[in-house]
C-alpha cells in the first residue's frame, strides 16, 4: 500500500470516528448550505448531514485505488471533503465564522494539488485532462497535461487573490472562474496542437 493510500485511509477513518463522536451532540437539523453572505440556506437531518460527506468518502476510498496510479487524486479528494465536513460539524456544534474565508484557501490548495497531479498524468481513460486528442496522441497529452497542469496552479493561486478583494460576489468569481477558465483552456490548447 502507498503512502498517499495510508494517509487517505487515515483521514477517512479519522472523519468518520469524529462524526459518530460529534454525532449526540448536534441538533435534529443541522445547516448544510451557505450563500455567499455567510448565511445558513439550507438544513438537512442529522443523520443524514453528518454521514453524507463520509460516505461519499467511503466510496471514493474504495473505488479509487482500482485505478492504479492515482493515489495522490483520491488523497486529494478525500483531504478536502474532510476539511468541508469538519467546518461544517463545527458550524453545527455553535461555533460561528464566515464559511467562504476557510473554504477558499483549501479550495486553492486542492486545485493546486491537481495542477501538479496533472502534470505527472500518463494517459489513461479515466483521470486528467481526457479529449479526443489527448486520448489519441500520447504527446499531446504529455504537452496538455504540462499546460493544463500550470494553468490550474495559476488558477489556485488568482482564487485566494478574491480572499482580498472584502466583497462575496467578487471572492466567488474568482473562486470559479479561473478554474474554467483553466479547464477550457487546457482543452482548446489540446486541440490547437494537435493540429
């Protein structure tokens, strides 16, 4: 078993004993949404709010690893959903902060994670940057993922820029554009080169 699959299996098993620690201590409904004001929009049963995430998890833990070679994507994965579901059981247990000024950076850190992951992707049919010309021409893929890879880091990096800017809807563009943004771009720059 690699190191990145231990750490995943940890951060699961982790999540899940303090979900069923946390759990007695929650209320009947528990908050699940947010907007972009920081306000509470939607509420789920507890049962189900507090498993969600973790069995989401669960599935990728075991799904993920059959495809060999991809450890650090299941490890990313897992890493940011526990982050999201422990602001959200702290949300839940009183305690009250603005959801998007911790959500941003961890946001930041996983597509930076993926920038790099990118960046050392063989082709394959199931994780990356899969267009009918990356898929067909193996340097093609090796010079899109090297790109692509960049751009998502470059991405990463303009979304904690919006953590400045002191206005939500400016912090969300900038949370999700860039990442389009980098997605597109990475697919059109496929499809130049391959031409």
């Amino acid at each position: 078993m690699s190191h990145h699959l231990r750490l995943t299996y940890l951060i699961l098993s982790a999540t899940l004993i303090a979900s069923a620690i946390i759990y007695p201590q929650l209320p009947a409904q528990i908050a699940s949404h947010w907007d972009i004001n920081n306000h509470a929009t939607g509420q789920m049963p507890k049962a189900f709010g507090v498993f969600l995430l973790p069995a989401i998890m669960v599935l990728v833990a075991a799904f993920g690893p059959r495809l060999k070679n991809f450890d650090g994507y299941w490890l990313s994965i897992i890493a940011f959903l526990a982050y999201v579901h422990v602001l959200t059981l702290v949300w839940n247990m009183g305690a009250r902060f603005n959801f998007m000024t911790l959500l941003v950076p961890a946001f930041a850190a996983f597509m930076y994670a993926l920038g790099a992951l990118l960046q050392t992707t063989p082709q394959n049919f199931y994780v990356g940057i899969r267009t009918p010309w990356t898929l067909k021409d193996a340097d093609v893929w090796r010079r899109t993922h090297e790109v692509g890879g960049r751009m998502y880091k470059i991405a990463a990096a303009v979304s904690l820029a919006g953590l400045l800017a002191g206005n939500p809807q400016i912090t969300v563009a900038l949370l999700i554009a860039p990442i389009a943004i980098a997605s597109f771009g990475a697919m059109i720059y496929s499809y130049k080169i391959s031409k």
